[in-house]
C-alpha cells in the first residue's frame, strides 16, 4: 500500500512536472521574445540614436582631417571606432554620445595615436600632396574634410568619403608618393 501510495505520488509529481515544463517550454519562447523586443528599440528609435551619435560626432570641436571616428549602433549602445591625435577627442566623443537620449551602453574603442614628431611631418606632407593637387581642392573647402588622413608609425591609412573613382585613386596615388611612408591603405568610399 505504501508502495502504491509513493508510485502514485510519484506519478503525479512526474505529471504536474511534466506539465509545468512542458508549459515552461510553451511560454518561455514567447517571454524571451518578449524580453527581446523590450530590449531593442523601434527602427525609429535605432534611426534617430544613429542620426544623433553621427551629428555629435561631426560637431566635436577638436576633430580635424587627422582624426577618424566611426561607430556603430546596436541596439541601445554605441561602438565608438577610428583612431584620432589627441586622447582629449576620445573623451570628448565618448561624453558627446553619453549625452543621447536612449543610449544606454557605450564601448569606446577610438584608438589613440602615439605621439611621434616623424607621423606629424608626414601628416603635414601627406596634406599637401591631397588637398594642393588641383582636382582634390574641393574637398578642402569644408570644415569637416571628406577625406581623412591617418599616420601610425610611417602607415598611413585614407579614410572617408569621395565623389568618384578617380578621386579615390588620385588620392591613393597622392598619398604613396610622399616620401616617407611605409604602406598606404586607401579606404576611400565612392558616395552614390
């Protein structure tokens, strides 16, 4: 009797278990869906962070053709990117997207360039060579410079954005001839 009676409780423990996972199962799916969509914002809301870390980014007051900053917007944090001259812009951009309604995370990994008097010389060679050359001049004219020029160690990388393809190659081939540099990485885009 006593057996009956424990394989009975038995049973029905192993039935309401069975149940209650088996509902667990059924309504966990649809909770953690739920959690999802709470945590990730609307389009428009992922819009207008996007909208807002770039028009931050552009009005930081030290940023100039030596500096790139990028970032990327998952969700409600921001990847700040790039690599700029002085360690006060990484701050200052990090503050800037702080700032922004919505934005709770924030993984600053801009890169500081070391100090050298060698990449500052460059930096002012490679600037002649760009924006003297008569068809880039254009490019010049704005405060924030469409193309951005980045010296680390002698490697220069070109960052940013032209109208065409033979700006992209012209700035390319402006940027290899200086003397000086090691390698250059023409990241150039073609705007559409």
């Amino acid at each position: 009797m006593l057996r009956t009676l424990f394989s009975s409780w038995k049973a029905a423990t192993y039935r309401r278990t069975g149940v209650l996972a088996l509902a667990l199962l059924t309504v966990g799916p649809s909770l953690a869906t739920a959690q999802q969509n709470a945590a990730a914002p609307s389009d428009r809301v992922a819009q207008r962070i996007t909208k807002e870390v770039r028009h931050e980014l552009l009005m930081l007051a030290n940023l100039d053709v030596f500096d790139h900053l990028a970032y990327k917007v998952d969700g409600y944090k921001v990847t700040l990117l790039g690599s700029v001259t002085r360690p006060t812009l990484k701050s200052d951009a990090e503050n800037a997207v702080k700032g922004i309604e919505g934005v709770e995370h924030i993984d600053n990994q801009i890169e500081v360039l070391p100090p050298s008097p060698m990449d500052d010389r460059l930096r002012r060679q490679l600037y002649r060579a760009i924006y003297g050359y008569p068809s880039l001049q254009r490019y010049a004219m704005s405060v924030n410079k469409s193309i951005q020029i980045i010296v680390k160690s002698g490697h220069v990388s070109l960052e940013g954005v032209v109208d065409n393809e033979a700006d992209k190659n012209v700035a390319g081939i402006r940027a290899k001839g200086v003397p000086g540099t090691f390698s250059v990485d023409n990241n150039l885009t073609v705007s559409k």
